[in-house]
C-alpha cells in the first residue's frame, strides 16, 4: 500500500494494488474508489483530505497474531 499526499490540492491517494483499474466510482462528494475488472478495491482518492481524513495524522501498527 502507498499513500500519496499532494498538498497543492490537499489530495490523498491510496493505492492497494498494482492493478490497473477499470471503473472509478464516487462514495461521497470528496471520497473516490477504483475497482479493477473483478470488482476489488485498487484505489482510493480523499479530497480536502486534512478535514475528511486527518491525513496529517496518518500512522501504521501491525497487531500480530495472539496466541490463544
């Protein structure tokens, strides 16, 4: 996954896979998704994505499997 921010335009991309996408659908006014042929999540675009998204708060934390 990679995240892209463009400040110029306060826009977020997400990219989750490599494939190339085939539709472009709209969630919301500022929220955008990419399906590739098999309907799977490709990508994610955020506009005004300091207010929608907190992006300037972005973190990652892997949780591991716990053992039972």
């Amino acid at each position: 996954m990679k995240i892209r921010y463009f400040a110029d335009t306060d826009t977020a991309l997400i990219d989750f896979s490599g494939e190339p996408s085939v539709e472009t659908r709209e969630i919301s006014e500022n929220l955008y998704i990419d399906l590739d042929g098999n309907g799977n999540l490709v990508s994610m675009t955020i506009e005004h994505a300091k207010a929608n998204a907190g992006i300037s708060e972005v973190s990652y934390l892997q949780i591991d499997k716990v053992a039972a």
